[in-house]
C-alpha cells in the first residue's frame, strides 16, 4: 500500500523541511506497525507562494523522488487547493495536513487503526487551540452557524486534517457543491467516520497568511454559496415584518376612531400609508426570496477548475 501526504502551503519557506522530515519519520513509524504500507508519496501543492517555497520543495526532491509538487497557477484560497491535492494524489490512503507544523504528523499511526477498523476517513478535531479565546469562540460561532444552516453533521473544530481512503477521495471528485470545503463535503460521502481529538499548536515559524477579515470573506462564502435555506430564513423574517406591519394598521386605526385626538391631523393617514408599503414591500421580498431558494436548489454549479503553472511529478 501507498501512503500519500498532500501538503498545501502558502509562504512556508520557514516550515517545510521540517515538516516533511517530520512527516517521514512518521510513516516509519507507521510501516513499523502496519507492513502493508510499503512506500510513500510527499505531494505539495502550493498557492503560488511569492517567497522560496518552491525552491525549497525542489531541493528536497533533489534527495527524494517521493517528493511531487504542483504549483498553482494562482492563489485558489484554502478550499480548491487542498481538493485538488487530495485528487491529483496517488496514494491507496491520503493524509491531508497543513505545512505549518500546528497539525501533529504522528497522528497518522492512530488515524490509520481507524481505517485499520473499518472507517473510511479519520480526522482530526482540535480539542485544543493556541490562539486568545476570543478567536476561539468566534469560531465556535462560526461552527453553529454552519450547523444551524444544515451545512455539517459533525464536530466541526475540523479543517481538512485527516486520513482519507482512495474510494473516498474518488468520490470528492463527484459533487455539486460550489464552495466544496472538507467538513461539508466528507459527511455527504460517507458516514464512516471517525474523530480523533488533538492539540493543534501554534504556528512553529514564520506568520499565517490569513487575518480575521480573510477568515470572515470564506465563512460568509461558505455559508452562502453552499445552502438555499438563507433564502428561506429571509422570507419567514419578511413574513414576521408584514404581519407586525399589519398589527400596527388594525392599531392605529383603532386609536384613531377610539382617541381621535391623540394623533395630529393627517398623521394616522401618514403611519398607515407608511404601514401598508412596508408590508407590501416585505411581501415582495419574501417570495422573491422564496422563488431564488428554488432557483438555486435546482442549479448545479459549475466545476472550478485548478490550473498549474509548474509540475513536477
């Protein structure tokens, strides 16, 4: 058996060689346990990183052949990439890990007693974060939106870090998902999985890439490009707006004929009128909401296609 590490940087000149020593050190461990598992493939597959990446990639692959490398035509962000490392890989399990060293490369030997058990993926949740609290529990949020929008099934402190069977991967290939990250993705293919809970350290070098604005730009993304029931939520939020609007008529009304004096001249005439075209206008909202639900349940998007600038296999 083949065991594929599909490794997606951005910038990480200051980690990558000791990422991937750490990474083969890891899979002897694992042949020592497992036997079957009799060669490896070290596959990055970079954003088009502006700093030595690349070379630094090119001069481990001068001293093994393991080593593979694609590099983006352009910045694709940190859902496409990692796909398409994932599918380009060759591997009869893939191990999806980030480069920057805060996911532990010696998870894999209990990842793969899941698969050993029968599971088809094993993946990493972190029980644990390095990071202040504030973003911790802004991420929590996060998670429980995605969940009360339909979109995960399971814990979600969950970004791509795990094991992964060939079959399974063969099917990440075949979805309709527009905005296709791992933890909406994986639950859609399989049941067959299982968590593993770790601390996710911090960065060993070097400064992530990504801000709290990057990191709001792909929830906002991921929420919206991949579920139809915003729409839906919106047209019962116009509803509630329309009815209260039409309470507020009957209301109005009522303390006109009952207190005629409590409102100037001309301004019951002014709330009314007010009243009848902001609950119209909520209305027309709600069912040009409810018909774009329907609109994009139906549609399936199109495949966004990965391009690479340089290969080297």
């Amino acid at each position: 058996m083949k065991l594929s590490f599909v490794v997606p940087t951005y910038r990480e000149e200051l980690n990558i060689e000791r990422h991937y020593q750490e990474s083969i050190k890891s899979f002897y461990e694992l042949q020592n346990k497992f036997p079957k598992y009799e060669s490896y493939e070290y596959l990055v597959i970079d954003n088009c990183s502006d700093d030595k990446t690349v070379e630094k990639v090119l001069s481990i692959r001068e001293k093994d052949n393991n080593v593979k490398l694609y590099v983006n035509e352009k910045n694709y962000g940190p859902i496409f990439s990692p796909l398409e490392g994932l599918i380009k890989s060759s591997g009869d399990v893939v191990c999806l890990i980030a480069a920057d060293l805060q996911e532990p490369p010696n998870l894999i030997l209990q990842f793969a007693e899941a698969l050993e058990e029968g599971y088809e993926a094993a993946i990493g949740i972190k029980a644990h974060q390095k990071e202040n609290i504030l973003m911790w529990n802004l991420r929590g949020i996060y998670y429980a939106t995605l969940k009360a929008f339909g979109l995960i099934k399971f814990n979600s402190r969950y970004s791509g870090f795990g094991l992964y069977s060939r079959k399974i991967i063969d099917r990440f290939n075949e979805n309709n998902l527009d905005e296709p990250s791992l933890r909406i993705l994986l639950p859609t293919k399989t049941d067959k999985i299982k968590s593993v809970k770790y601390f996710h350290a911090e960065r060993a070098k070097g400064i992530s890439s990504y801000n709290i604005f990057d990191y709001v730009k792909e929830a906002l993304k991921t929420i919206i490009r991949n579920t139809t029931r915003i729409p839906s939520f919106a047209g019962i939020f116009a509803f509630i707006l329309t009815s209260i609007s039409f309470i507020f008529i009957i209301t109005t009304l009522i303390r006109k004929i009952l207190f005629w004096n409590s409102l100037g001249p001309g301004i019951a005439t002014i709330l009314i009128l007010m009243l009848i075209f902001n609950s119209g206008f909520c209305i027309l909202i709600s069912i040009v909401l409810d018909r774009q639900g329907q609109i994009l349940s139906r549609l399936k998007p199109i495949k966004k296609e990965v391009k690479h600038k340089a290969i080297y296999k």
